[in-house]
C-alpha cells in the first residue's frame, strides 16, 4: 500500500478490505461506491511486484506526471479482479456509503 487511494471494480475485492464495525466475525461492514476518474493508468500485471517496481509505478504519476493513476491488472495475471490507485483526492467523488453483512448460505 502507498500514498493512494485504492478502488476495485468488483465488490468482492472491496470486501477483502473490510473490518466488521464492532470487531467480531459477523459484524456489519462498510464500503464506498464512488466514481473515480481514472485518467492515463500506468498498468502492473506483474503477479508478485518488487516493492521497487511498485514505487517506479507510484513515481509515475507523483513525480513524472507521466500517468494519471496506477492500474494493477489482477485479472490478467491471476484471473481475479482489476484495483487502480489514484493520488489525488480531487479524482475521487464517493457517492454512496453501503452498510452490509456478510452472509455464507
């Protein structure tokens, strides 16, 4: 994790993140739905990036200006789900606050 802002396409991959609010198993969890301008992404596919790599990435939008925001291509390369980061608050508009409970049945 970096200085960004991390978003996924996929509410399963949102859900990883989460922590039930009170702390137990079963608690109720909470996720943003926003929409994010993506821009220019600069994409990882890379299955296990080197911490250096991952700052090469994060500079590319930080200090070359080069990109808008970082695009790790999980689906490409593990067959889940596509997460992009974005370093600038201004690119992030959240919409909606969704309260939700896990269930496995």
């Amino acid at each position: 994790a970096g200085k960004g802002f991390y978003f996924a396409e996929s509410i399963t991959k949102a859900d990883e993140y989460t922590q039930p609010e009170d702390g137990s198993v079963d608690g109720l969890r909470c996720v943003l739905v926003c929409r994010v301008v993506i821009g220019r992404a600069q994409v990882c596919a890379a299955v296990q990036p080197t911490d250096q790599y991952k700052q090469k990435l994060e500079d590319s939008v930080l200090k070359e200006g080069t990109y808008d925001s970082v695009m790790m291509d999980r689906e490409r390369c593990r067959g889940t789900f596509r997460e992009f980061a974005v370093y600038d608050a201004a690119r992030c508009l959240p919409l909606f606050v969704v309260w939700y409970e896990r269930r496995t049945d």
